[in-house]
C-alpha cells in the first residue's frame, strides 16, 4: 500500500516539473518568430509562434503588375509556409519537455497542447 503513495508523489511531483516546463515553453514559443516566402520572395510573411501574422511584405513590381489572382496565389503560399514552420517550431520546442520523462503517451499530450 505504501509503494502505491510513493509512486502517486513520485507522479504528482512530475505534473509539478511538467506544469513549469510547459509554461516556460510557451513562453518561448510566444518569442519566435518564423517567415515563409513565394514566388522567390516576391512575398514574405512574418507569423509569431502563437500563429499570429505579424508582417507581410509584397514586391512593388508585383503589385505594379496588378495581377491581382498571382498575388493572392502568393500571399497564401506565403502564409501557409510561414504558419507551417511556425508549427513545426512549437511542436518541437513543446515535444523537448517530455523527453526523458517515463509517461504513458506524455509526448503526443504535450506536442499537441496549445498547437492546434
């Protein structure tokens, strides 16, 4: 009986551990920044780790060009390329908590916390 108290501290001091990894993550995935680009950076976007866009820059001679289709053919390649990475960033940064811990299915819990 008493084992079974040890290993549910031993469980409740790694949710602890976890809870403060996890909110440190975050933090850093807030901090990142990741960019996609089309039509050999006719258009570039900027997203945050949080999958906001912060920027997007489009050619002048592409909008002089007043093709209106291209650009919008663009754009969404762009962003698209740049929340991809995004994804991909956090995922990672979020996936690096649960490695070394000893948790049933720990990892895909972590790696989809706040990536969906």
């Amino acid at each position: 009986m008493f084992g079974g108290l040890k290993n549910l501290a031993n469980i409740m001091q790694q949710a602890g551990e976890i809870k403060g990894k996890v909110a440190a993550a975050k933090e850093r995935v807030s901090k990142m920044r990741s960019e996609g680009s089309a039509g050999p950076d006719l258009v570039r976007i900027v997203v945050s780790g949080e999958m906001t866009v912060l920027s997007v820059s489009i050619d002048q001679y592409l909008i002089a060009s007043g093709n209106r289709e291209l650009i919008e053919q663009l754009v969404n390649a762009a962003a698209n390329a740049a929340l991809q990475k995004a994804k991909s960033a956090a995922a990672a940064e979020m996936a690096e908590i649960a490695e070394g811990m000893n948790v049933p299915g720990l990892q895909d819990a972590i790696a989809k916390m706040g990536m969906g």
